[in-house]
C-alpha cells in the first residue's frame, strides 16, 4: 500500500483567518466566541456563536464571484486556496488527472436556503428564486467549484456525515490515494451556519449553550456546568498526497496520515451511545489501520462538544479501550476554543492535531472550573493551559448525529 502524507494546510476560523492565526489561537488558549452579529439574537434562546472575525468577501472573491458563492463555499475556497499555495504544487507542471477534490459541509447552503424561501414566503405567490439558488445551496457544490478554479480533475465530490463529513473526507482521501486512484486530494470542509434557522434550529433540540452571561467560556467540554456546544463556523483544507509523489516534488511534510477508522453507534439519531461502544471501536480500528499498538498514540484530540451526555461517553471510550495507557494520554477538547464547527470540525480539528505534532505542544481545554465526577480526574484534560510533550502519533476524533462515528491517526514525519 501506498503511504499518504499531509503536505499543505489551509484555515478559515473564529480564532484566525489563516492557519498560522488559528495555531497561536489554539496553543495560546483563546476563546473565539462573542455575541452575534449576524442577525438580530433578541428573540432567540442562544445570543453568541464563535463566529470568524473580520470576514469580508470583497477581500477573496469580486462581486460576480461572491454572489455565486454561499458563505460555506466561500469560506471553503479561502482555506483551499491557502493550502494549495502552502503545498509548494506547480500548477503548471502537475498532472491535474491525478489530483481530487473531497470536500465537506454537514449542513451547506442554509443561509441561501433560508433568504430564497423566505424571500417567497414574503411575496406574492409568484416563484421568483434566483439560477443561483440550487447551485449555491448544494453541499456539493464548494467541492465542485474547487476542482472548476484549478482544473483539478481526480476523485470529486462531497461527504456529508454531520459532524463527522470532514473527517471522512480525510478517510476517503486516504483510501483513493492508498488505491492508487489519486496522487494528491484536497480534502476539508466547511460550515456557514451562524444564521437565523442555524441558530433557532439547534435551539429547538437543546443541544446548544444558552449561557449568554458568560459567552466567552461557555464551551466547557468536561467541565460540570456545561450545557451544550457553541456553535463555530469557517473552514479547514487539508493537501493530502502520496510520499513518493511528494518526495519526487521536493514538498515539505507535516505528518503522515497513518490510518483510519469508522463506525456507527446504531443507537439514537441525535444521542450517542452512552457505553460508547461506537467511539469505543472507532479508536480502535484507527489505530489498527495505522499498524500501531495503543501504547503509540501520545495525544487524542477529542470531540468534545461540552454536551452533558457526549462528553462522558467520550471520556468513557478511551479509558475502555487505552487501559492504564488512557492516564499517559494528553487529551483535549480544542472546541472550547473554536465552538462546534460541525461539518467542518474533522478538518479544523485534523489540523489542530497535526500541529500539535509538529510543535510538540498540546493545544489546551479551555474554560475548565467544576470536575464532573462521571468523568475520570485522573485523565490528563489538558486543562487552560497548553502542555508541551513529545507527540509521535495521534488520534483526532469526530462524531456526527446519526450515529456516524470517524478517527483519524496522524504520525510524526520521517525526516
């Protein structure tokens, strides 16, 4: 089998609005979350988001372009374009059959979802929807509209598994290149759903914060007092690709993309199993598929959205399935950072890990005050403050409503 590599990294988040920004968020422990300013929060439940700062369309794309483009997509080409240029790939010399696109997005175009059929809702009957309304909308159209900008004509299309699309997009990067279908893949994802319905949607089940008195640390994984995600938006590009094609190139390397798991809990549609049997086999079958033993894996981004019911199963899992190995662990939860980006969340926090990797610096869990007492002490949570420590491998974990459960394991580069 061929070895698969990480060899450009691009990202759109509410730490920063390239990667570089987004690491010293997360190394230096910065809460990305703030009051609303998308729209008028004054009837709604939750007021604050972790929304991205400083965001103008009028900096990426021109008029015509940016009307085309629904937020998510928008973001998705600013993260691309920053991982295609840090890749070192000549465009002119690479043979672009060989290279794809799998780009993600749990939700995708809600935001022109929702101007469109309100706009129609409002008028008289008559069904003025724009030609741009479909193509904008479709989750996979930011994947499409990639491949059109750079001409890259390999595997394309879109993964939508909630919260855990982008992390699949990672696995089938992984997989096309291993099989030889493709020399290099972007893979990412993004999420634009700090909106109107986003925002009440999520309300409506309870599964969102409404802790607007303390909004910057209101993403709380672990922690007591916590009582919900906060919700994140933005991107996270990942320039996967063949050692030998990156090697023959002269491409620098962040870390290898070693192996993969996935499963589902078949279990609830917005629950997760409270044994974590799924979590508890993903892992597993991760770090199977990368021909580690447990005693490997140094570090393990978690999911943890800081809900009262995903958090314990999590933490459960990895003391199921590590052993007395779960208390050498470094874990941490960066979405107490970044909110819960959802379908770009695999991608952002894929990133996370491998730069953790690289600098052999855990990125902290933030806003920890109150142990829960269902969640072991013992582990190390990584709490407020980030940890230095050698990290040679790693898993980073996404779980998605429906029961879809994907682990990704990443090892240090071989100089």
């Amino acid at each position: 089998m061929r070895r698969v590599v990480i060899t450009g990294l691009g990202a759109l988040t509410p730490l920063g609005n390239n990667l570089h920004e987004y690491w010293d968020g997360l190394k230096n422990g910065v809460s990305g979350a703030g009051m609303i300013t998308r729209f008028n929060t004054e009837k709604f439940k939750t007021k604050f988001a972790c929304e991205v700062k400083g965001y103008d369309s009028s900096n990426y794309f021109d008029r015509k372009e940016s009307n085309k483009l629904d937020l998510y997509s928008q973001f998705a080409h600013v993260a691309a374009d920053e991982a295609i240029a840090d890749s070192g790939i000549d465009l002119q010399t690479v043979d672009k059959d060989r290279i794809g696109v799998i780009w993600s997005s749990g939700i995708g175009g809600l935001l022109t979802f929702y101007e469109a059929i309100k706009g129609y809702v409002q008028g008289d009957g008559t069904p003025r929807f724009s030609p741009f309304f479909i193509p904008k909308m479709i989750a996979n159209i930011a994947s499409g509209s990639i491949s059109i900008k750079y001409g890259f004509r390999g595997p394309n299309f879109a993964t939508v598994s909630a919260c855990a699309s982008s992390t699949h997009s990672l696995i089938d990067a992984l997989n096309y290149i291993k099989l030889g279908k493709a020399d290099m893949i972007l893979a990412g994802g993004s999420e634009a759903a700090i909106n109107e319905p986003g925002i009440g949607g999520f309300n409506a089940m309870q599964a969102m914060s409404t802790n607007n008195q303390e909004f910057a640390s209101a993403s709380r994984p672990f922690d007591l007092t916590r009582d919900g995600f906060v919700m994140g938006e933005g991107a996270g590009a990942i320039v996967v690709e063949d050692l030998d094609h990156a090697r023959a190139r002269g491409a620098k390397i962040y870390a290898e993309l070693a192996g993969a798991g996935m499963t589902a809990d078949a279990y609830h549609l917005t629950a997760p199993h409270p044994e974590g049997i799924g979590a508890r086999n993903v892992m597993k079958l991760a770090v199977q598929d990368a021909g580690l033993k447990l005693e490997d894996i140094n570090y393990i981004n978690m999911h943890g959205t800081a809900t009262p019911l995903g958090d314990i199963s999590e933490a459960k899992a990895i003391i199921d399935v590590f052993g007395e190995h779960a208390y050498k662990l470094n874990i941490s939860a960066t979405k107490s950072m970044t909110g819960h980006l959802l379908g770009a969340a695999g991608a952002v926090e894929a990133i996370a890990t491998i730069m953790a990797i690289m600098h052999n610096t855990v990125p902290p869990t933030i806003n920890f005050k109150v142990p829960d007492p269902q969640i072991d002490q013992k582990l190390n949570l990584t709490v407020n403050k980030a940890q230095t420590r050698i990290i040679n491998a790693a898993l980073s974990n996404t779980f998605g409503f429906g029961g879809h459960n994907a682990s990704v394991v990443f090892k240090k580069a071989e100089v």
